[in-house]
C-alpha cells in the first residue's frame, strides 16, 4: 500500500487542507510543517517524501492535541510520537511513501 500524501485530512470534524511546497517566510525558513488550526491548514515545505510523509503526521499529532487535549503536549512529545506513528506504519508495511506532487493552495470559498 502506498502513502500519498492527502490533499485534505478530516480531524475532529473539521477538514484540514494539506498544503504542500507551502513557502514560509524568511522569519520562518527552517520550517518543514506547521499547523494553522484559525486556517485548517496543514503546510509543508519539504519535497523529500519521507521528509515530507514524517511531518504530516507530525501536524496531524498537533491538530488531534489542539482539538482533543487543550495544546497541553510539547514539540518534543509530539516529534516522538510521530516518528512512532511513521515508524510503525513503514515497518508493517501499511504504506510505502509516495510524494503527491507539486503544490497546490486551497480554494478559498
């Protein structure tokens, strides 16, 4: 099974849109991923999908503590989760990483 990265991802009820090849400002440059729970955007600049497949997650750990735990948990708690999370999926075999190509922005509307 293969892992294409979504264009949209529903997390508790809301739709968040997955925006790949997302460019951060200068300020924020070094980012791979960010959560924009006001936006329901979920922005990625990576084009290395394994990278870019880690960070997903990564961001949908942020949005399900956000919605479900009042933000309580650190960056640190939520990288090793996600790194458990990719980690295990890869190592059952439950999807190979595949990048879903170029950017794309959501419609607004």
């Amino acid at each position: 099974m293969e892992f294409t990265l979504p264009k949209k991802v529903k997390i508790a009820g809301l739709t968040y849109y997955v925006l790949s090849d997302y460019p951060f400002p200068p300020h924020n440059a070094d980012l791979a991923g960010q959560i924009a729970p006001d936006d329901l955007e979920i922005r990625l600049s990576t084009k290395e999908p394994e990278v870019e497949s880690l960070y997903f997650w990564h961001e949908v750990l942020h949005a399900i503590d956000i919605h479900y735990n009042n933000d309580k948990l650190d960056e640190e708690v939520i990288m090793r989760l996600a790194h458990g999370i990719h980690q295990v999926l890869k190592d059952n075999e439950m999807y190979n990483v595949k990048r879903r190509g170029n950017g794309r922005s959501k419609a607004k509307g």
